[in-house]
C-alpha cells in the first residue's frame, strides 16, 4: 500500500445486516455482509442501543481479515435520518452526532453509521463522513406541497444509491451527471422514484412512511379517508397502523412475504393473487415513472431501474413495457452503497468536492416525524 493510497473504511447498517468494506481508493480490498440474527436484534429496546454490539463485530470482522485500522485515512458511514439537507459528502461534528442519537426525525438503522463511523476515526484522529443520507433534499418548492396545509411533503429516499447509479450511468452515456435528466427507480425493500434534474433530485416519494408506489414491506400512498377511518376505528393503536403501513405493508400485507423471488415462484404455481398483487406493483413503479417524465416536460435521458427488484426480469419488462416510450430503460440491478460511500470520502480526500458541514440547512419550512 503506498502513502498515496487513500484506504478507507466504510459501513452500512440496515435493519438486519451490518454491511462493511475496506477500499484502497476505487478498489475493495475486503467487503463484507454481518448478518443480525432477529432474536440478537431484538433484545434492544431501539436503533441507539445496538451501537456497542454493532462497533464490536465490525472491529471483529476487520481483526479476524487482518485489516490494520491504523491504516486506515478516513471511516464513512450510512447517514440516517438527519435534518433534510442537500447531497453530497459531510464531515461527521457534534450537531450530527447529537441528532443522530436522539433520532432527530425517527429511528433507522443508518442513524448508527455516522455514530460508528465517528468513534473509530477520532480514536484514529482521521475524518468520520456520511455521504448521501437518506434525507438528502433537494426538492423543488411546489414539490413540497402536498395539498392539505397541515402536512408538507418529504424527501426520504434511497438517495446514496440514486445518485451513485446516476453517476454510473451519466458516465456511461459521456457526459456529466449535472448534464441530464434522469428518472432513477430505486426498488429494495422500499422504493423511491426520484426526478434528477441537471443533478439535483427535484422530486421523489418518501419511500419511508410517506406515498409512492407499494414495495414488498410498505403500502405508499393509500386512500387517505379511508386511513383515517381505519386509524379511529378503535380496533388499532397507533404502532399497530404504522407497523401495517412500513413493514408489515406491501406485498407482505397481500401475500405475507417481502421476497419477490418467492413471489415469483407462487406466481409460477398458478397463484393468481400473487400474480394480481406482482404486477400491480410494477404498474405502480411504471405510474411514478410516468408523472416523474411529466416533472421534467417529458425531456428525460434515461429510465434508470436499480435496486434488489431489478433482478427480476418479468417485474422489469412489466415496467419497461409501460414507460419505454417515454425513454431508454436502463437497468442497474442491486445497490452498490458500499462502493458510493467510498467514492464519496475519496471525492473529498482528494480535493475533487469540498466536504459539507452539518446541519447546512436547506432553506425550507421544517416538518419533521418525531419519533418514529
Ligand atoms: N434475483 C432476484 N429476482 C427478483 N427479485 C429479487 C432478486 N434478488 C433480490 N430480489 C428482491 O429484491 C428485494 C430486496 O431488494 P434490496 O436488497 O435492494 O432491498 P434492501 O436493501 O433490503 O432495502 P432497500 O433497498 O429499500 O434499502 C426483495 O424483495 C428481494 O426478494
Ligand atoms: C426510503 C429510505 C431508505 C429506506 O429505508 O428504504
């Protein structure tokens, strides 16, 4: 390794996996999914109380590999649910450690990579980054309102991924990601289609807790009379309902699975709900698509499909068929966060962007969720 290799560590926490790399610049040296049993997880009361178990497996699985930290020249970790802030690359300080750990806009697991990140660089005296937190904000004015006064509109969405695989495709096409209009389909667990206008993701759905298409675990948008309805029914409390909207939504609600493979098997045995549920959430995805295109006066460079759904090639053609009039498709199977977040801290490191400071705030009327 030579003094101008920037090796950098970086993390991911998800709700059931702790995702690490080592990368020497670009390259990975060593990547890693640390799978949480349910019953390990679920012995803490919240997200906050994982972090010595989690800071422990990782510093673990680096010794057991063999990776010297003292090496290492900066730790970037998943950024949570922070205060809405534009994209790009921030310097973990103390305001974000502060409302990293109260949860400042819920609970998520990616509240923890900013906070582990932190503890092993300063013990190292290197910088801890986030880069692209799921509550990057970038949103156009008229896409905050959302038609009843009371509640404005979010930006939570898979943005480290979406921008990452903006990049990748603005490269591929030869030009640069501020030069295009893109709408990119992010479509894991959640889904999130963001309108990237010249480099700046001017509208998406709150993938979270907010609208947009269904995913296998979350119901998006739903009939708000009817929710209402429903949540003073007196048959529910309060968890029970948001646990029904984000985790227990989707197509787990519908067919008590949030795997779409399996999804596709029961389709393949004739189950013809599974099939109605399938493609009415790939009917969705194409409709969020198709009033993403109306966003940018139908001037789009490319449909960019990403994330885990990806791989499945009848959800992808159900989708294609629906919008390729609209642009080329272009399919990017998988997220590559890791890969992202590495990018992000190399970016800096070598004075190609300037590194941000949190909170930065975007200038906006704040409504944030508390607490969840
Ligand atoms: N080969 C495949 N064919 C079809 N679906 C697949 C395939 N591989 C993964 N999936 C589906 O992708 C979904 C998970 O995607 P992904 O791994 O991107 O989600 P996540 O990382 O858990 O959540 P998120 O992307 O929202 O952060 C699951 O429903 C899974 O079954
Ligand atoms: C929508 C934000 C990222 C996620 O948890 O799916």
């Amino acid at each position: 390794m030579s003094d101008l290799t920037n090796r950098i560590l970086v993390i991911n926490p998800g709700s059931t996996s702790t995702k690490i790399g080592v990368f020497d610049n670009e390259v990975p040296i060593f990547e890693k999914t640390i799978r949480h049993e349910q019953g390990v997880i679920s012995q803490f009361n919240n997200i906050i109380e994982q972090y010595e178990f989690r800071k422990k497996v990782i510093l673990e699985s680096l010794d057991v590999e063999g990776i010297n930290i003292s090496k290492l020249k900066a730790v970037c970790g998943r950024g949570g649910l922070l205060r809405p802030i534009e994209g790009g690359t921030y310097r973990v300080n103390e305001e974000m450690l502060t409302d990293l750990r109260a949860g400042y806009a819920g609970e998520h697991a990616s509240n923890l990579g900013g906070i582990i990140a932190n503890e092993i660089a300063s013990g190292l005296n290197i910088p801890a980054y986030i880069v692209d937190p799921v509550v990057v904000d970038e949103l156009d004015p008229l896409a905050r309102i959302s038609g009843f006064a009371l509640i404005e509109r979010k930006s939570i969405f898979h943005a480290l991924n979406q921008k990452a695989v903006a990049r990748r495709v603005a490269k591929e096409l030869g030009k640069k990601y501020e030069e295009l209009n893109l709408i990119v389909a992010h479509m894991g667990g959640g889904i999130t289609v963001g309108v990237h206008r010249q480099g700046r993701v001017v509208d998406v759905n709150n993938g979270l807790h907010g609208d947009g298409p269904f995913s296998p675990e979350r119901a998006g948008t739903v009939p708000a009379g009817d929710l209402v309805a429903l949540c003073y029914s007196g048959e529910y409390y309060y968890d029970e309902v948001m646990k029904k909207l984000v985790g227990q939504g989707g197509l787990v609600g519908y067919l008590n699975t949030n795997d779409a493979i399996t999804v596709e098997k029961m389709i393949e045995n004739g189950d013809e709900k599974a099939s109605l549920v399938y493609t009415a959430m790939a009917y969705q995805v194409a409709k969020e698509i198709g009033s993403a295109s109306v966003v940018l006066s139908g001037k789009v460079d490319a449909i960019v499909l990403t994330g885990g759904l990806a791989y499945g090639k009848e959800f992808v053609r159900s989708i294609s068929d629906q919008v390729n009039w609209i642009a080329d498709v272009i399919v990017q199977p998988g997220e590559n966060e890791l890969q992202a977040l590495a990018e992000g801290a190399l970016r800096v490191l070598r004075g190609e962007e300037q590194e941000k400071q949190y909170p930065n705030p975007i200038k906006k009327s704040e409504t944030v969720l508390k607490g969840r």
